[in-house]
C-alpha cells in the first residue's frame, strides 16, 4: 500500500464520518495500492477500515502474487463474492461504496446487510487524486514529454494523401516507437470543416489546401495520461482562420496565466470566455475550458463556469479554448498545466504559434 496516501484516505473517512469503505474503482486501487488491475465484469474491491483490517478481495483469474500490504482474500468464479464481502463488513455501519460500483453487486451487499446505510465514498480518494505527490508529477512530466515528440512526428506526416482516420493509425505507431503504453484516449484528428465538431471521429477526409487541421492527441505512461490539442494549418492559412486561431491562442494564454495557488477555476475559465466573447464568438466556445487529468483522462475536477473550487499546489488540469464554425473550421489548442507553490508549470513543450504544414 501506498502508506502516505492511505493515511491521507482514513483521515478523510474519519472526518466524513464513514468509518469504512469499498474502494472498486480499479484506478482507484492503482492509487492506493500501485497495482493496476483490470477485473472486466468481474467483483475488485479494497476494503478499508479506520480500525484497520483492511482487504482486497480478488478474483484469482488475476495472478497478483506480489506483496501489496494488504491482506487479500481470494475467491473464483463459482463463489459468491459480495457473500464473502459481507462477511467482513461491520454490520449496523455505513458503508461508502464507489460511485460506479455495479449494482448487481451493490444491491446484493444491501439485501446482505440490510441494516447498515450506504453512502458514495468515492470524493474522499478522487478529491486527494486531484493534487499530485512528487512522483506523480514526474509521471505526467514524462508522458507529456512523449507526447511533445509525438506531436512532432504526427505534423511532419501530415500530407495530401493521408486521411484522418490513417493519421490516428501512424499515431499509435508513433506512440509505440516512443515507448507510451497507447492511447489515453481516441485521438481527434480532424480536417477543416470537420473540426467544427469539438469530438470529431477521424474519418476519411483528407485535407485541402488552406485546412484548419485539428490535433488532439494523449497517450498513457506507466498509468499516467497526457493530453494536447495543437491547430495546425495545411500548405497555407486564410486570413478568417489566422484570426481566430490567433483569439483562441491569445484566449489559451490569458487562462494560464490566471494559474496559480487559490484561483477559483471558474475564473480560469472566465479568462478564456470573456476574451472570446469579446472578440465576438462567444456562442461558438461551446464547452468548458478544462478537466483534471492523471491516472485518467478526466478527474475529477474541471475548469468550468460553475465550478467555484479553488486551485493548490499539485493540481493538473487542461486548459483548451476552441472556436468552432459549423461548415467552416475549428480551432481548439490545449495544455496542460500543473499548479505550482507560486504559480504553474506547463507540462506540453511542443509550440502552439501558428504554423503552416506542407
């Protein structure tokens, strides 16, 4: 077990008064545990007690032989695994439980154990997800770094005779050659009006002369996700893209330079918002300014209107503007940015200046 953040979990429990817990969400327990195992549609889950006594109860389709310090308790495929659970369950007690924990499991442990309530405990390891330990901010230095030197390679194949869809391909080549571990997410590659759509699926397009190209890309790095959008412009850039590309830049800029320890993330978005309604496009700004990113590629957390929280050190979160056109173009550019004790830290190095492919 991770002792540090461990402590960090009980102590939350015990101030929210929740005394034990079943942490199910395989991230979660990534977290806790620095084991990442993925159970499908099978029972995984750690049960924590303030007390102690904690277990994982495992299936023993998965070979974990390491020592995770934490007793596990094994069961197969013809046991009853939530029968097992409740067997160590305080009874009478609330219970926390994650927030996705199937309800096939979830209401047998009720009629299991009727008496005790059920309360979502999945804030308390989410909420201490959000702000990064030193190795978790080299982790998401490391990833961003790969996909710096991926989006490099990704412009530099950007030609007349690839369409979106074989652009995606040469990517998860490119991430294979460069040691990423695949994909964070489908990239989004999209040409001209296609990017008009902020979640384009990469199709067969190919891109003409004078195309607003959309590179929104991330890969996974020993379980921590990066995430970039760069715009680029194929063999020239019309004068009505320049400009909005250069409001959506200048818009990206001024939201992170309002980064910084007791920010209300609101106000990073209101940064963003407020520039490009100015400059009149407001209503084609159609989605939030930001998420959190870490062990997944949205945490929780994100950089939106009503989100009033404020930001601390240790934090990660995209920052990405985007105009978008219906018929015309899109431009989207997106960093990531890590709170710092006195200001922030963009982790992506790859230039988002204006530049002309072919």
């Amino acid at each position: 077990m991770k002792i540090n953040r461990l402590n960090k979990v009980l102590t939350k429990m015990r101030e929210n008064d929740i005394h034990q817990m079943l942490v199910s969400d395989p991230n979660a327990i990534f977290y806790l545990t620095g084991k990442m195992i993925s159970p499908g549609e099978r029972l995984l889950a750690l049960y924590l007690n303030t007390n102690g006594n904690h277990k994982l109860f495992i299936n023993e389709l998965f070979p974990v032989h390491e020592d995770l310090g934490v007793e596990k308790v094994w069961f197969d495929d013809t046991k009853d695994a939530v029968k097992i659970i409740s067997e160590y369950i305080e009874k009478g007690k609330t219970v926390g439980v994650d927030k996705n924990w199937p309800a096939r499991f979830l209401l047998h442990l009720m009629d299991l154990n009727p008496d005790s309530k059920y309360v979502n405990s999945s804030f308390i390891v989410d909420t201490l997800r959000m702000c990064k330990d030193e190795e978790e901010k080299n982790l998401m230095r490391n990833a961003s770094h790969i996909n710096d030197l991926a989006m490099d390679k990704l412009q530099n194949l950007l030609t007349k005779e690839l369409s979106e869809k074989e652009m995606a391909q040469s990517l998860a080549s490119i991430y294979e050659e460069l040691g990423a571990d695949g994909f964070s997410f489908p990239p989004i590659i999209a040409y001209g009006e296609n990017g008009a759509d902020p979640h384009a699926h990469c199709g067969k397009a190919k891109p003409k002369e004078g195309d607003c190209v959309i590179l929104d890309i991330g890969c996974v790095k020993d379980n921590y996700c990066s995430d970039m959008t760069r715009t680029v412009f194929y063999k020239k850039a019309p004068k009505k893209a320049q400009e909005i590309f250069n409001i959506v830049l200048e818009a990206n800029k001024r939201a992170i330079a309002m980064v910084k320890p007791g920010t209300r993330f609101c106000d990073i978005d209101n940064a963003a918002r407020q520039y490009i309604t100015e400059k009149g496009y407001g209503k084609y700004f159609t989605h939030r300014t930001g998420h959190s990113i870490g062990i997944e590629t949205h945490d929780m957390g994100d950089v939106s209107s009503i989100n009033t929280d404020t930001l601390k050190p240790g934090m990660i979160f995209s920052v990405e503007p985007g105009i978008y056109l219906p018929g015309e173009f899109g431009v989207r550019i997106e960093d990531l940015v890590l709170v710092t004790e006195d200001g922030h830290e963009i982790l992506n190095k790859h230039t988002k200046e204006l530049n002309i492919i072919g």
